[in-house]
C-alpha cells in the first residue's frame, strides 16, 4: 500500500476493511473470531482494542498462518472459516453457506467464483461426484485444468479439529519453500472426506493490495450502498455522485441530488432533501430537513423537523431546533439555536478565543441580522432581534433589540476631495 497505515486498516466505506470482514463473521453467527497477525503489529492489536488475535512468528505461507491460531482457537469440535482482511466486500450469507456446507457432512467447503477471465488465479478441480479433488495455481495447471471457469476465492469453511490435523501434515516442499492452507485439500480427499465449494460473487472475494484495488473496492461498496438505499425508498437523482458512509442512516422519501457526500454517523430523517454539492458528517436531521445546496454539516450538528440549512453554511456540534433558519453564507459552531430562529446571511458564532470553546445560546424566534458576529459565551433571547452588522459581546434579553455597530457618519463632497488630491500626487487625471 505504501503507506505508514496497516493495510487492513484502511478504509472502505469509512471502515476499516479488517471491521468489515470481523462483522461479516459476526452476522454469520461466529461464536469467536481470532485475528492472525505479524509480530510488528502494535498498531492493528491497538484497533482490536482486548479482541483475540494470534501471532504468526514467522510469514511461512498460509497454512503457517491459520496454524498459528491453534492455541487460540482451540480443539473443540466446529466449523471454523478462514478468511481474509483485505476482502471486505464478502457476505455473512456466503459464511453462513460455507459454515452449512460443512455442517452437512463435508469436511471443508471452499469459496468458488467465475470470473470472465480465469487467468492467474487457482482452478477448484472437480472430482467425478461433483466434489473438489484439488487447488491447483494457475502456473502449475494442465492446458485442461485451465479451461476450468471455477476459480478459488481462498475463504474456506473447514471442520475442527480435523484442520490443526491436517494443518501438521502440509510440508514446505515447493518453489516458495511456505505452507500452503489449500494443500489440506489434497490430504482431506486421501482421508476419503468430502469436499465440497460454494459458488459466490467474485467482487465477494476482491482482494485488495493496493490503492488502484482500493479505489476498486470502494466503487463496488458505493454501488452496494446506494442501491440498498434506493431499494428503501431514498431518491438519488444521480446515484453514481453520491458517496455515503456505511453506517449512514437514511429514511424513506429522502431525496439526494448529485454530488453529495454523507459520512460517518449520519442519519437523515423522512423526507427531507440534500441538495448538492453538500458534505455531511456526523450529522442528525429530523423529518423534512432542507439542505444545501453547497452546506457543510460537521460532527455534533443535530436539526429539528423542517430546518434550512442553506448554501455555504457550515455547522459543527450545533442543535437547531424545528423550523430554524440559516440559508448563507454563515458558520454555527457551539451553538443551540431556537425553533423557528432566522440566522441572517454572513452571521458567524465567535466560539473559539484560541484555547477553549463557547457556546453560543440563540432563543425560540430570535432574528438575527446579516452580517453579525455572536461572541461566545453569549446569550440571545426568545425573540429578540439583533440588527444587521452587529459584533454582539453580551447577553441580550427576550423580546429586545439589540444594535452594536459603530454610527454612520457622512462627508460631503469628501470623495471628490480624496480623487483630486491623489491625482495631483500621482499626476493621473481623473
């Protein structure tokens, strides 16, 4: 990946890859998941937060890895899948198939995909019965073996303790001088056990090793997302330019238009409209929410039913409550604003002095004019007003008015005297 981050630690949907292959597992009813690493690991151990994990002293090959796990994983009989965290495109269905295939009476089930060009990856061999006889790598398959469209995906479902078994008796003996874990193939078949595959999406088993993988991955997660979203009653009008968070939470009669992005923690309640070219982030919206276009809604930005957050306002751990308006040009950071408040274009909340946050208290009704600056800790209350240009630095009362701007003052005649005064200095004519 080149990159200073785990690999399993980079992002698809804004999770961890190594998060979406945990959880795949967990929705498929696992009862433990034992993570494998390397020993310089410090970094994905610190993600697992107290979550096992087993360590591969050293990298001898996939069989050496899944072996490492045996302390961990203990010999109790089950079913144990071996998966990967840099697929995190794989289903809790397709574990469940592979866990059930096992449960059935075969005593390993291997992932199987069918990708429109087979060429480099291992061919599942079938025997007469319509089992698995073998893996075989592309570079070592018969011309034959490489018509085969039945790819190997790598998640396997095996029987325990039969795995650690057959797990002692691969040899290193290859070009790679490693352990390979689809050798126990070939030694499950000699003991007369069944094996057998599950055919699964080949996006399912997308691995990826770099960033073009990345980004390909994250393409077919987008993919996923908007058509599930879509599929709930949520309108996009161009679904390709939305981006969305895998846990965002969008309710039915939503309506999104081109070019936005909601991210982690979001929710969005029944209908309301996300107008584009708008940024999303940790954000809550009641119903019938109106925002955008071009708004930027930051972590902690909580809105009543029927709020207006319009073009070029930002907001950051702010409430407003139902019906309460910003529609320019203003930043609301620190903030808990009334119902039905009207927020004036060019307003700003002074919240930071440059080491600590304020807040800033704004009442039911209040009407802020253009152009103020609220200097937090401040307190507007229900239905004042604060006229347009304002630099407000005290508590005002309900009910009241508040002006603060200097007096204007006007000069008669003073602009001709400025013009011809700088044109004798400069010798330009006017």
């Amino acid at each position: 990946m080149k990159s200073a981050v785990a690999k399993p630690l980079h992002q698809v949907g804004g999770r961890a890859m190594l998060a979406w292959s945990i959880d795949a597992a967990k929705a498929a009813g696992a009862d433990s998941i034992v993570t494998v690493l390397s020993p310089d690991s410090e970094d994905i151990q610190t993600w697992l937060d107290g979550a096992p994990f087993a360590i591969q002293r050293d990298q001898n090959g996939t069989g050496d890895a899944v072996a490492a796990a045996r302390d961990v994983v203990g010999g109790d009989d089950g079913i144990a899948i071996i998966m990967f965290a840099d697929t995190p495109l794989v289903t809790a269905s397709s574990l469940t198939a592979l866990a059930d295939c096992v449960a059935a009476g075969a005593a390993i089930a291997i992932a199987g995909f069918e990708p429109a060009d087979p060429t480099g990856y291992g061919r599942l061999v079938p025997d007469e019965d319509g089992g698995i006889n073998r893996i075989v790598e592309h570079k070592d398959a018969t011309e034959k073996e490489r018509r085969i469209a039945l790819c190997n995906g790598g998640i396997m479902a095996v029987r325990t303790p039969a795995l650690f078994a057959w797990l002692s008796r691969i040899t290193n003996d290859n070009a790679k001088g490693e352990y390979y874990l689809t050798d126990i193939v070939e030694l499950a078949v000699a003991d007369g056990q069944q094996v057998r595959h599950v055919v699964i999406a080949e996006e399912e088993v997308m691995g990826v090793n770099d960033r073009l993988d990345l980004a390909r991955a994250e393409a077919a997660l987008q993919s996923r997302l908007r058509i599930a979203a879509m599929e709930s009653g949520v309108t996009m009008i161009a679904p390709k330019t939305v981006f969305l968070s895998a846990d965002a939470v969008i309710e039915r009669d939503v309506i999104i238009e081109p070019h936005v992005v909601i991210g982690a923690g979001c929710h969005i309640g029944e209908g309301s409209m996300i107008r584009s070219f708008s940024h999303l982030e940790g954000a809550r919206l009641g119903a019938c929410c109106m925002i955008g276009p071009y708004a930027r809604l930051r972590p902690g930005t909580e809105a009543d039913e029927g709020v207006k957050i319009g073009n070029f306002v930002e907001t950051k751990n702010t409430r407003l409550g139902a019906g309460a308006k910003a529609n320019h040009l203003t930043y609301l950071g620190d903030a808990e604003i009334g119902s039905e408040a009207n927020i004036g274009a060019g307003t700003i909340t002074c919240n930071y002095d440059g080491y600590g946050k304020f807040q800033t208290l704004i009442g039911d009704r209040a009407f802020i004019g253009s152009n103020s600056a609220l200097v937090a800790p401040v307190s507007i209350g229900a239905r004042a007003i604060i006229g347009a240009g304002s630099t407000v630095t005290s508590d005002v009362e309900e009910d009241s008015v508040a002006v603060a701007r200097a007096s204007m003052t006007e000069k008669p005649g003073a602009a001709k005297a400025f013009r011809d005064r700088r044109d004798r200095d400069t010798g330009k004519k006017g």
